[in-house]
C-alpha cells in the first residue's frame, strides 16, 4: 500500500515551519468558543461541572489527535482526513466529511467576522456591524491570497498574543485565589465559588448538555493536518507539533477554566459579555474591558484566519479527489489555489446576514451548524485511522515502521469516535442548538445522493482516461 503523498499535491509549496504548525493548531482553537462560549458552559455547567465538561472535551480533542496524528505523518496531504475518509472510509463518506467541513469552518469564519462585528460596536457604535464584516473578510483575504507562509506567520503572532494574554490571566487568577493579590470588592475566595452551591448545582445531565458547546472550544486542534500538506518535513515536525498541542492546549484550557469558575460565581457567568473581563476588572487591571475586547478580537480574526485557510484546502482537494469542480484546484504563482479561496470567502460572508437580521440571531444560526459538522469530522478521523491500520496490517506492512502510531489500538480510535457520537447525539436535548440537526442532516443526505447521482460516474470515468493514458 502506498502511503506516500501523491505527486501532484507538490503544486502547494512546503512553506509551513515546525513553530507555525504549533503556532497555527493554538490559534484555530482559541477564539469566541473559549473566550465568550466559556460563560455559558459555566452557566450551565456550575463551577465543577464546567471543569469536567472540559476534562471531557479534553480526552475526546487528545484521543482524536492521536488517531489524526497517525494518519498526517504517514500521509501527510492538504485534504487531510477528507481525503483519508475516501481512501479507507469510502468515496461517498469522504465527499461528504469534505463538503461538510467545508460548511462547517466556512460558517465558523462567518461566525468569527460576525463577532467582531459585534466586539467592534464598542469602540464605533454607530457603524453597523456588517461593515466590520465586510473589512475584515477584505484583510483575511489579502492575508491567504499571497503564500501559506504569509498566512503562518500571521497566525504565529495572532496566538502569541493569544497565550500570552492566558498565560498572564492564569497566573494573575491564580495568585488571586491563593489569596497572594486582593479582589476588587470581595473578600479572599480561596475557591469558594467552586463549592459553595454543591459540585453539579445544576444536575449531572446539564454537564452532558453543554458538551456541544464545550466541543466547539476545541475545534481547530485537526488544523494540523491539513497545515501538513504544506509544512516542511512534516515527518519531523508533525508528531512534535501534536504532542505539544494536545499538552499545551489541555493545560491551558483547565487552568484557566479553573481560575474562571474559582473567581466568578456561576449564576453570573452566562450574563456577562466574557467572564474574562470581569476577572480582570476583579483584579484591578486598568482599562480591563478595552485590553480583553482587544485580545478577543485577534483571538477573533485569528481563528476566522485558520479558517479560512482550512475552507480553501479541503475544497483544494475536493477538487484534485474529482469532487468538485476542476477550477477549484488551480493554483496562482504564489502557490495559492485562489478560485477555492474566493468560493470559500463567499461562503463566509454569510455574516453579511447581519444587516438583515439580529447580530445574535445570525450568531446562534452559525454556531450551532458549525458545532455539528466539526462533530462529524471528529468522527471520520476516529474512524479513517481504524480502517487505515487495518489495511496497513493487510497488505504486508509493518507497524514499526509508522513513524507516529496511536497507542492502544483500536481502543482509542473506538472511544474517540463513541464519545464524539454522544456529542452529537445531544444535540437532540438541546433546544437552542438543535437547529443544527436540522441543517446538517438534510446537508449530509444532500451530499450522499449527489456523490452517486454525479460524482461517482465523474470518478469512473476520469479513472478509466487515466489508466488509457498510461
């Protein structure tokens, strides 16, 4: 079995270094799921309830990388686990996982431009918010049009301002509640809030409900293999990349969840605008609302970034797998395949809605569809890595010699694709985010019928030409 990238996936420059995989992983996961989402899982949740919602969405996040981790490194290509769903899933799955992750980033860029929108009201009331929209989708573009390298860098500097700001917020938050700095009207908590109404004050099955929401936080981690088809020795810089992802993200996530529900009581939580400006004003740091909008916004424009890079890639090999139109896969002199970017930009200015309907209405929409499909393509990597090491073994190879392998197989594979299951099955109880049930069913179905009404043939016949030819 040939696990080598195909040759024609060269016409993307390998331009992407070691510190911008890293860099790249953290900033498609660090945005207004985690910034603002992170009050109503509190909400929902209570203090000890969030933390393990998070503990949860954790394990599920670290078992999926490592299922992605295996298959990147041993084929390492722009589509990433679409085009691992087609080879060892099926042809039809992996049309659908493709379009479907396709929505699922292009609605989460729409969702981000749209936050900023609203984040921007702030400073300029009296611009509408669509406005703001329309600019920061012209600078994004500008930004993915030239090189991948253009778009890693700026992401690199986006998610230092990202980690710095966390890495500052755990540590002042943390010495608040060992009573080493005093609280802005209150008296030292020393984790009070976390107790003080019982550990679930809101029932277990709330905990199970908000994991949904918990789950969009940490979407953006499988950026990473689709950044592998354009990185530089990915053989080398992937595995390392992965390990520090799921350790670093982990780490940064709980701690500062933790510091969050120890500050806040929970029944404030879900009606602040982001508890993170509340803590901050807690600890006395001056214009705390200004510098935390201001940090919310790159964390903003920085996912809507990745993005819009991960939409322009996976339509990118769409195209090259012969489903979807051959324009789509043509690239510029910089490396770039612009056609798949513009598509994909048109799918974002969905947030444009919002001179037609509430800005937070146009927001729930996105969120919950976004939610959805990330779900999905969760599973088709738990999935796509339990085919893939069967076939592997199969035709004669040696596990040895993977250069990245899943531990216990096929427990984690298997686990991580029955809790992403669960997750999306939730959705069902969730009257605010069913929606998205709704719209991504009736997508899927869409897509399967029109893989073997179209698509099917179109592979038929291209592979036939192909094998004439040689």
């Amino acid at each position: 079995m040939g696990m080598k990238t195909k040759q024609n996936e060269s016409d993307l420059q390998r331009t992407i270094k070691g510190r911008h995989l890293f860099m790249i992983t953290l900033g498609g996961v660090i945005g207004s799921g985690f910034f603002i989402g992170s009050g109503y899982t509190i909400s929902h949740a209570g203090p000890a309830g969030t933390i393990l919602a998070y503990l949860v969405g954790g394990l599920m996040m670290y078992l999926t990388m490592l299922c992605l981790g295996e298959l990147s490194v041993a084929m390492p290509v722009s589509g990433s686990f679409q085009d691992y769903a087609t080879k060892f899933i099926n042809p039809a799955t992996g049309f659908t996982i493709g379009w479907m992750y396709w929505l699922s980033w292009g609605t989460t860029v729409s969702l981000e431009l749209t936050a900023i929108g609203i984040l921007m009201e702030r400073w300029f009331p009296h611009t509408p918010i669509w406005i703001w929209c329309l600019v920061f989708a012209v600078l994004l573009f500008v930004t993915n049009a030239f090189s991948a390298r253009s778009y890693a860098e700026s992401e690199f500097w986006f998610s230092i301002i990202k980690v710095v700001t966390i890495i500052l917020f755990i540590l002042l938050g943390g010495a608040a509640l060992f009573g080493l700095i005093p609280l802005e009207n209150s008296k030292n908590i020393s984790f009070s809030h976390i107790t003080e109404d019982g550990l679930f004050p809101t029932g277990f099955v709330s905990v199970l409900l908000t994991m949904v929401a918990v789950n969009f936080s940490f979407q953006g981690t499988e950026l990473i293999g689709i950044a592998a088809g354009e990185s530089e020795n990915p053989e080398k810089t992937l595995p390392k990349a992965i390990n520090n992802t799921i350790w670093r993200v982990m780490i940064f996530f709980i701690l500062t969840i933790a510091v969050l529900v120890g500050i806040i009581p929970w029944k404030q939580a879900g009606l602040l605008e982001s508890p993170f400006v509340a803590v901050f004003e807690q600890l006395g740091v001056p214009y705390a609302a200004d510098i935390m909008n201001f940090v919310i916004l790159t964390a903003l424009v920085s996912v809507a970034n990745s993005g819009l890079f991960a939409t322009t890639r996976i339509l990118y090999s769409l195209s090259k797998n012969n489903m979807a139109p051959s324009s789509l896969s043509k690239v510029s002199r910089f490396g770039i395949p612009l056609h798949a970017l513009l598509v994909s930009l048109g799918l974002s200015c969905m947030c444009l809605l919002t001179s037609f309907f509430a800005a937070d209405t146009v927001y729930v929409w996105l969120l919950s569809i976004a939610s959805m499909t990330a779900i999905a393509a969760w599973m088709s990597i738990a999935a796509s890595q339990y085919f893939f090491r069967r076939q592997y073994i199969k035709s004669g190879n040696n596990i040895a010699d993977l250069k990245y392998r899943t531990p216990l197989y096929p427990v984690v594979p298997i686990l991580a694709f029955t809790l992403n299951s669960a997750a999306l099955v939730s959705l069902i109880f969730i009257p605010e985010q069913r929606m998205a049930l709704y719209c991504g069913v009736p997508f899927a179905l869409i897509c399967y019928a029109l893989y073997f009404w179209h698509y099917k043939q179109k592979q038929s016949d291209y592979k036939v030409e192909t094998e004439k030819k040689s």
